[in-house]
C-alpha cells in the first residue's frame, strides 16, 4: 500500500513539472514571436522599406480603393442576386444609392463646415483669452502654497499657450490649403478607384477564384476558409465601426447645436472621426468641444461635457452591443498595444485601421493555430 501511495505522489509530481514545463514553453514562445516582431519592425525602419512599400501602395492605390469598395458592396450585390435582380444591375443600382449618399452628405457638410471654421478662427482670440482667464483663476488658488513659484509656473504655462496660438493661427491658413490641394488632386485617384471598384463588383467571384487558381490545388479549399473568414469578421468590424461613429457625430452635432455650442458640426464631426480609435478616441474629441464649450460660459461647458457622457454611455450600453455584437471580441489589452504600435508608424489614421488590422491578424493566427497545432494542449 505504501508503495502505491509513492507512486501515484510520483506521478503528480510529474503531471505538476510536466504542466509547468508546457507554461514556460508557452511563454518562451510568445516572446520569441514578440521578438522576432520587434526584430522585422526595427529593421523595415532602417532598411527604409516602409517608404518603398508606401510608394508601390500610392501607385497602386485606385486598384486597392476598388478593391474595398467591392469587396464591402459584394454581399449587398448578392443579395439583390438572390432576388432575383441580375449582378451587373444591382450593382450599378448599389454603387448609384452610395454615390448620391456622399454628395447629399457633402453638398450639406462642407459648406456648413467651412463656415464653422471660419466663425471659430475669428473667435480664437476671444477663446483664448477665456481659456487665459481660466488659467489665471486656476493659479490664483494655489498662490498661497509656500514653496511653489506660482508665478514663474504661470509665466511658461502663459508663453506655452501664446507660442501654440501664434504657430496655429499662422500655420493653419497654410495647412488648411494644403489639405485642399491634397483633396483635389486625390480625386482623380478615387475617381478612378470607383471605376475600378464597379468593374470588379460586376465579377467579384471570379475575380476571387482567379487569385485562388494561383495557388496549388490542394492548398485551394484551405485559402478559401481563411478568406471568407478574414472577410467576415473584417466586414462587420469595419460595417459596426462605422455605423456607430456615424451615429456619434449625428447625435454630438444635435446636442452640441441644442445647447449653443460654437461650430457644432465641426465638432460633431470630430467627435465620430475619433470615435474610429477605440477607447482613448471619444475622450479626445470630447475634451476639445468641452474646452470650446467652458470658453464660451460654464452653463454651455457643463452641458456639453453632459452631451459627451450621455452619447458616450448611450454607444458603451446601446450601440456597442447592439450594432456590433456580430463583431470579432478582441482583448482591450490587445488593441492598445495594436494602437501604439500603429500610432508610432501610420500615426492618426493607424489608430483608426488598428483595430480591423488586429481582427484580421487574429483570424490568420487562429487559422494557423488550428491547422498546425500550435500551444493545443
């Protein structure tokens, strides 16, 4: 009996070294893919091959535009197939619905924006100077702290902002042409990015199985799962992002304009633009229009610091699991270190692309994971 008992102590202890081995293994793992990672993203930066990759992408940048705009439109057009409603007429029908979406929403959200930004660049003196005030009354109360040079704080608290308002107020007519030249010699790259994009939704299927006859037969099958699955989670990540942040901007602009807000549209519109960046994004376009709302008065601050919590908590509560309960479920902790690492090589617009990024990365390596075993216990 006593040797039994040896034994099966044995073997536990075994099962406990053997199970511990496996999670050191894991880790051993994860970090030499980490590693490696860090590894390929320090050399594409010295190498210089971000720059030639961002060069090949601006050649090719119509064929992937009508890529997208295929590869999103395809499920509507396929739908109306279903329907009975032959392929190439649903799409012109889909493609005509979209078009007059975006002028409709451009013939009434430029000129309005044009005209807030016009309004608010004649009152940023005034701005600043209530932000000024503000300050001021801020540094006030702690003047009788001994110890602490209140006033040489203030001083280059003072320079800081009148330094940042002279380059903006300077730099910004420049910058704002800028973004115009940009605008209009980009058209003709979307415009040519549309055509492409309906020609290819008109045989978007053989367009796919031709990507796929390039590959051998037998590895066929397998592409074509990881391709619908990419494509899936990617779609609604992309559809549910969108539609919520479209539902972010309507609802900031209404409130914004109820309560009196300069230049609501604008900052509705900023608000569903980085609303895109999960998490940190609502707070960033909510504390600028807070900023504005308290330089105008503190009853249009608070109630427009009172907008942003109540649109914020009608997206966490309402839209999120409502729109977006199809999505792909990814790791807070995984999405940001996916946004600093996007934010760091692609900037804003990274952040914005970080998240479909990190879904579609995700379905590769459960894809991978599956087909050839990798940490399965």
């Amino acid at each position: 009996m006593e040797k039994k008992k040896k034994s099966e102590i044995n073997i536990e202890n075994v099962n406990e070294v053997v199970s511990l081995s496996s999670k050191i293994l894991h880790i051993l793992y994860i970090a030499m893919i980490i590693a490696c990672v860090l590894i390929v993203t320090i050399l594409v930066k010295e190498w210089g091959i971000l720059k030639f990759i961002f060069t090949f992408l601006k050649v090719l940048s119509p064929l992937f535009i009508g890529f997208v705009i295929a590869w999103l439109f395809n499920p509507l057009v396929k739908k109306l197939e279903n329907k009975g409603i032959p392929r190439m007429f649903g799409s012109i029908l889909v493609y005509a619905v979209f078009l007059v979406i975006i002028a409709v929403f451009l013939r009434f959200l430029v000129p309005t924006v044009y005209m807030q930004v016009n309004e608010l660049i004649k009152n940023l003196p005034s701005i600043f100077n209530e932000v000024k005030n503000s300050v001021n009354e801020i540094f006030m109360k702690f003047s009788h702290v001994e110890g602490l040079d209140i006033d040489s704080i203030r001083t280059n608290v003072m320079t800081t902002m009148e330094t940042k308002l002279t380059d903006f107020t300077t730099t910004f007519p420049t910058m704002l042409l800028d973004i115009i030249v940009k605008f209009f010699s980009s058209l003709v790259t979307i415009g040519l990015g549309l055509f492409i994009g309906l020609y290819m939704l008109f045989d978007f299927d053989s367009i796919s199985r031709h990507f796929l006859n390039l590959l051998p037969e037998r590895k066929r099958f397998e592409a074509q799962v990881l391709l619908n699955n990419i494509g899936g989670e990617v779609r609604k990540s992309v559809n549910g992002t969108m539609l919520v942040a479209v539902m972010v901007f309507v609802c900031d602009s209404i409130g914004f304009m109820i309560v009196g807000l300069q230049a609501p549209v604008l900052f509705g519109l900023f608000c569903g633009i980085t609303d895109l960046i999960p998490y940190i994004g609502p707070y960033i376009g909510g504390a600028l229009a807070v900023v504005i709302g308290f330089s105008q008065s503190t009853f249009i601050g608070v109630m427009t610091l009172i907008i942003c919590v109540v649109v914020q908590c009608v997206e966490n509560f309402i839209l999120q699991p409502v729109v977006m309960s199809k999505t792909m479920k990814l790791h807070p902790v995984t999405i940001m270190i996916g946004l600093l690492i996007f934010n760091n090589f692609f900037g804003i617009i990274g952040m914005i692309l970080a998240t479909p990024c990190i879904a579609l990365l995700k379905v590769i390596w459960e894809f991978a994971r599956s087909k050839y075993e990798i940490l399965q216990k």
